[in-house]
C-alpha cells in the first residue's frame, strides 16, 4: 500500500512521487517483480557456483583416477604379452568385476537405478560401482598373481629394463662382475666385464634380480643387478598427459647422457633451502661455444609441419606452419655425431616431440645417400637438450641430438615411422576424453613433423 506523502502525492518505488495511489503501488510490484527476478538469477548463479566448486575437483581427480588405471591396464596388456600367466590370472578377475557389478547395481536399482539423477550423480554412483569391482576382483585372484609371480623370478624371462645400453660398475665387493651362461651364477663364464665397459641391456628379470645383457664382442649371458646402476633395474612405464594422451616410454642408452655433458654446457639453477624445505636443483644445457667452434656450419632447412590437437581429431593432416627447421651445425665425432637443429618463431616448439609417441620418438633417422647405411638416432630423454630463448619480438627453439658416428656428407634425416597414433589410439573419446579436455584446460597441443630429403655437408 502505497505512502501518501504530506503535499499529497503518493510514494511510489525508489522515492517516484505519484497523482494517485494505485500508479504508485503498481510502481512498487514491478520493483518488487524485478528485485525478485534479480535474486533468482543471482542465487542460480551461486548455486552453479558452489557446483563447480565441489564438484569440478571431485571429476578431475575421478577423470585422473580413471585415465592412469586405463593406462595401467595397457602397460598389463603389454606385460602379459610375455607373461602370458599373469593374462591367465586376468580372466577369473574380470569374471569377478562382472558377478561384483552386478550385485552391486542391484543395490542402486540396477542398470536403470545407475543411470537415474543428475550427471553428476550417474557418475559418481558408476565410479563407486567400478571401483568396488575392481577392487573385488583384484582380492580374489591376488593368490594366483603372487604366484604368478614367484614363478617367474626362477625362470630366464625377462621385461625391458630404464636403459638399453650402459655401463657397468664394480661389485659391493669391487671386483669387476662376469657374464654367467644360466641365471644364479650357474653355468660357464662367458666373458669377464671391466669397469666402464658398455654393454647392450636386453632385459631384467622379473624380481628384478638379474640382468640379460650382451656385450660388444657379442656374448649374451646374465650378469648381478649391482653390476649396473641402480636406476637401470626400473621398468618401462606406461604414461598418460592430461589431454588423454599414453604412451610407452623408450628405452635410453645412458651413453647419450654422457654425451649431453661432453658437449653441452650445464647451468644449474634452484637448489638451497626455502623455509625449511629443500628446494630441487635443476640443470640446464645448451650447445658449448667449443662444441660449435669444432662443429661444420650447414644451414639446411626444410619447412615446419604442424597439426593442432583439435584439428587432427577432426581428420586434418599435417600442413607447412610457414616456418622452418634449419640444421644449423654438424659435428663428427669419434663417440658421436651431433646434429644442432633450431625453428626462430612467433611461439615456442617444442622440438623433443612433447605429446608426440614413442614410435615418432625412435623414428628419427640419418640415411647416407651414397652408400644407403642407416644410422639411427640413439635412445634419450632428448628434453634436456632442448631449450628456447628471445630473439627480438620471436623466439629461437634448439635441440641437440646424438647419432652413432657417421662420416657421410651427403645424407638425408627424416622420420621413418609416422609421427601421429593411428586414429583409433589418438586420445580417449566420450565422457572421459570430454572430462580430459576440460580437466586439462582445453589443451593447445600441437603435432610438429619435418624431413630433410637431402642434405649436403661441405669442409669447414
């Protein structure tokens, strides 16, 4: 009702004078109305709000949770490849997670049940549902995988161990080891290592007590776990990125770590204490001026081939990123031949090949044009010799990479396997691989390809 004021107009809303009452109590609904309408649209907001608050956490870590079991499960798909008892021992577990699924669906209402709410309820009540299945049918067949398991410590299989070549070190004892014939140091002494000495690592053994090796004379035998370092004895994992991306890690030979600190400069930076806590220290390399200074000078180039995360899920292919690869420098070298590529861009290029699979990681080859002997590049982490810096208003991306020793002066480098997964393996699709994109923050991966067809070394 509205207010008569003392000149006798009335009050209407936000302090409007009004002729007559009901011009001023209509203006006082309508405020009212739009105040209403207002608080609505502002407590929906909240409400999504606090959603997205609680349960945006709650599905990352469900997608997180989800993509590195799916990743572990490839990585056991692999293993029992070799292991084909432990593939045997799958097979009562999925009985198990099904008979486990089903009852637990029941307890929801079953499959109808399940899928009854909000997306977010669906969800978790199938997360809960999988992971007690799981969880099931891992504790009813754990007996035959430990058992599994025990027997494979005792026979000559083995899986791929960190690192493909290495060196071998001395004993606790400090005597250099030997190559036996059969595991257990039985059978003949095949050879006598010494310290330093590279070796070929094909593989160790499940319980990780020895090693299969071969030597560079040729001879293959087993030889203790403490005559490599202790890093070697890890096995190749199976990796996941955030945009739903796995892979298999390669094999390194530690020589090309030796080799990054021959002819790289290392700058160390982090390190010290920060409030108690120990802060990690980092390296960084890049070419040495001496490295370049005993280098040749070629200055090949060939375009940069790029294809968006995004686009290559929609069918596209590789296209010329309008810049180029250029070899910058060659150095022939007794233990190795470097090769110095750079890209000079608006953005930064990721030349170790990050997202990219482990087949585009081993394909990168030199083919000697005269002769057509291949030399293939050696297994690293080529990260660390990766690294970018400002030039101007651009900036210049560099790599450093480690062939065997080669001579030839005409010779191609290109990538001998495709650099992209085939189609069915490029990422995970449906609520996951949305999950992923949006978890990860609609990722701006990108694929990069280039090839030398042709390349030709003059004198210094």
């Amino acid at each position: 009702m509205a207010i008569q004021n003392p000149d006798g107009t009335y009050a209407g809303a936000n302090g409007v004078a009004y002729d007559s009452a009901g011009a001023a109590d209509a203006s006082i609904s309508r405020a009212a109305a739009g105040n209403a309408a207002t608080n609505k649209i502002l407590g929906d907001y909240l409400s999504l709000v606090w959603k997205a608050v609680i349960y945006i956490p709650i599905l990352g870590a469900i997608v997180c949770i989800l993509m590195v079991m799916i990743a572990g499960g490839r990585g056991f798909v692999i293993l029992a490849k070799t292991f084909w008892l432990f593939g045997i021992c799958a097979i009562p577990a999925v009985y198990v997670m099904f008979i486990a699924f089903r009852w637990l669906s029941r307890k929801f209402g079953g499959l109808k049940g399940l899928f009854k709410g909000g997306i977010m309820k669906i969800i978790l009540k199938l997360f809960l549902v999988f992971i007690l299945s799981f969880a099931a049918g891992a504790t009813v067949t754990a007996p035959f995988f430990w058992l599994s398991y025990k027997y494979y410590t005792r026979t000559n299989m083995h899986f791929a161990s960190m690192y493909s070549a290495d060196y071998i070190q001395a004993l606790p004892d400090g005597k250099a080891p030997v190559v036996y014939e059969k595991r257990f140091q039985k059978g003949k002494i095949l050879a006598e290592l010494s310290v330093g000495e590279k070796v070929i690592v094909n593989g160790i053994t499940v319980g990780h007590a020895e090693y299969n090796i071969t030597t560079a004379s040729g001879v293959t035998g087993w030889i203790p776990r403490a005559a490599l370092p202790e890093d070697n004895a890890e096995m190749l994992a199976i990796t996941i990125n955030v945009d739903g991306f796995d892979s298999e890690d390669i094999a390194i030979d530690r020589e090309v770590e030796r080799l990054i600190e021959r002819y790289m400069d290392v700058k160390e930076t982090g390190g010290g204490t920060y409030k108690g806590v120990e802060m990690v220290k980092r390296k960084e390399y890049s070419i040495s001026q001496n490295t370049l200074n005993r280098s040749v000078r070629v200055n090949a180039q060939t375009p940069l081939m790029a294809v968006e995360h995004k686009a290559y899920k929609d069918g596209a292919g590789f296209a010329e990123s309008g810049v180029t690869v250029v070899l910058e420098n060659i150095l022939y070298s007794e233990d190795c031949t470097l090769l110095y590529l750079t890209v000079t861009d608006t953005k930064v290029r990721d030349l170790y090949g990050t997202f990219n699979t482990t087949a585009w990681k081993k394909s990168l080859t030199v083919t000697d044009l005269e002769t057509g002997e291949k030399y293939p590049l050696l297994q690293a982490d080529y990260k660390p010799t990766w690294k970018w810096e400002q030039v101007n208003d651009k900036f210049k991306s560099s790599i450093v990479f480690f062939f065997p020793p080669f001579q030839s002066r005409h010779f191609s480098l290109t990538h001998e396997a495709a650099p992209l997964l085939s189609g069915g393996k490029s990422g995970y699709g449906g609520l996951l691989g949305l999950a992923a994109s949006v978890t990860s923050g609609d990722t701006k991966t990108e694929y990069l390809d280039y090839n030398f067809s042709e390349i030709r070394v003059g004198s210094r």
